[in-house]
C-alpha cells in the first residue's frame, strides 16, 4: 500500500511539472505573410457581433495566391485532414493557459487531405476574407490550397 501512495505522488509530481515547462518560444513562427494576417482587427458591435477590420496590407491578397507556413490545428479527429486550422504555434503548447495567449490562426480549405503532423507545414491557396461575425467562423482563410514542398 506505500508503495502505491508513493507511486501516486512520483506519477503526480511528473504530471504537475509538464503542466507548468516553460514554452518554447524557438516554436513560435513569424513571416511577413504571418503579420499580415495578424493585421487584422476587431470590432465587437453592441449586439455582441465580433467583425473584422481588414487592414489595407491584408485587402491586397483578397482573392489572390498566398502563402503561408504553419502548424496545422485539426478541428476534426482524424488521421487524414482536408479542413484545419493554420497556427503561429503548435498544438502542444497551451493556447488557453495565459503563457503564450491565443495564436493568430486561419482557415485552410485543402484540395486533397493531408496527414496530420506536429511539424510546420507550407500551404498556398487563394486568400478569402469574410465580412462576418467572426465569432461562428474564422474570417480568413485559404481555399483551394496545396502543399508547397
């Protein structure tokens, strides 16, 4: 019975330090293309609206070739993804902990799916910028895209 109340604590002191490692800050990725999207703005309307306000830097890759380098965020499970997310960071790293905030993220459209990986991966596609509520659906995104190599 010591042995397992000992064994308890050891399992648990390992799991509370891998909740509080640091971030590694090496992971964060940047790119002109990032700041650009990261130009975005956001408006909340009295109604509890969430819009967006495209930057005039962004407004000139509307309906255009674009691409960007990213860690792919599913938001289905799966080995194969055909719709994800596109972030500064990868999955592992707690976006909602307060340690690295939420990262700046796009909507990828692929024209065949792709395997999921922890490793960065280069897209490019056709640049759609919604003039919605963001708060349901991401305003930009990247449509018909395909894996740069």
């Amino acid at each position: 019975m010591k042995y397992l109340i000992l064994l308890f604590f050891v399992v648990r002191g390992f799991y509370c330090s891998a909740q509080n490692q640091k971030h590694n800050p090496n992971d964060q990725l940047r790119s002109l293309n990032w700041d650009i999207i990261g130009s975005v703005q956001f408006e909340l309307t009295e109604k509890n609206q969430l819009f967006p306000i495209f930057s005039e830097s962004i407004k000139r890759f509307e309906n255009k070739e674009f691409d960007l380098k990213g860690y792919l965020i599913p938001i289905k499970s799966g080995q194969k993804q055909q719709k994800f997310l596109l972030a500064t960071l990868p999955i592992n790293q707690c976006y909602f902990c307060g340690q690295n905030g939420v990262p700046v993220m796009i909507m990828i459209e692929m024209n065949n799916a792709v395997s999921f990986t922890d490793k960065p991966i280069h897209v490019k596609g056709i640049l759609k910028l919604e003039h919605k509520d963001a708060s349901y659906a991401p305003p930009i995104s990247i449509k018909n895209a395909v894996v740069v190599i």
